[in-house]
C-alpha cells in the first residue's frame, strides 16, 4: 500500500474516490461508472474490464459481480477468468477520500482481503447496480 496526498500527480491509472475534494464529492471515474450503470450500459461496463486503466478495470470488476450476482448480466467464462486473474494482480489502484488524503492499493489487497475502499466499492456497485434494476424493472 502507497500514501500520498491526492493532489499528486498520477501515472496512467484513474483516481477513484466516493467522496473526494472539499465537498466530498465523487472523482469523474466514479461518475462515468454510474452514469453507466444510470444507462444501462452493460457492454460498455464489461468492456472494461479489460481497459487499461486500473481505475476502470476495478470499477468494472466490482460493477460486474454485483450485475452477475443480481442475475441482470452472465459473464462469459473468458471473463471469469480474467476477473479471476485480477484477484492476484499486483496492479495498483488509486483512492482518495477528502481533500488531502490519498492511497494504492493492489488488485489482490482490493479484491481478495476486506480493505476500506474495497469494501466501499462493494457497497457502492450493489447499491447503484439494485437502484439501477430497481428503476429498470418500474418502468417495465
């Protein structure tokens, strides 16, 4: 795990954040992805998983259960196995939370130990994925 201050500057990996800067407000990462899942957008969603950004690519993973789990999508066996994959992936990915705090944090760490932000990111994908179902299934 990395520390920093969230105003460093980053590589090429997305910074997520729930609720980041001084109004606590989500990154732009966070909003795409919800805007995603607002549209229905489950290709799209699934397509990242294989993105080159960290940022993405754990959003997606984490938006991808949760859609499997609520049966609203099946992932093809060549996606299982990546996702599979991620579950031992040294690749870091960036949080942040306020306005000055920052950390990274590995694919392993995020998806296989129950870490804050990874836990975090659970609630988030389930709670936006059964919002998103939800209205979908209303307007049906």
């Amino acid at each position: 795990m990395k520390h920093g201050y969230s105003q460093n500057a980053q590589e090429q990996r997305s910074v997520i954040g729930f609720h980041c800067s001084f109004f606590g407000r989500p990154t732009k990462l966070v909003l795409e992805m919800e805007l995603a899942i607002k549209r229905s957008e489950h290709e799209k969603i699934r397509e990242l998983l294989f993105s080159n950004d960290t940022g993405k690519r754990y959003l997606a993973v984490v938006l991808c259960e949760a859609l499997e789990e609520q049966k609203v999508i099946k992932l093809t066996n060549l996606e299982k196995v990546y996702v599979k994959g991620l579950y031992d992936s040294e690749s870091e990915v960036s949080f942040c939370a306020g306005c000055a705090f920052f950390e990274s944090h590995s694919f392993r760490d995020l998806l296989g130990e129950h870490t804050r932000f990874g836990e975090e990111a659970r609630k988030w994908a389930f709670k936006k994925v059964s919002r998103s179902n939800s209205n979908y299934n209303h307007q049906n």
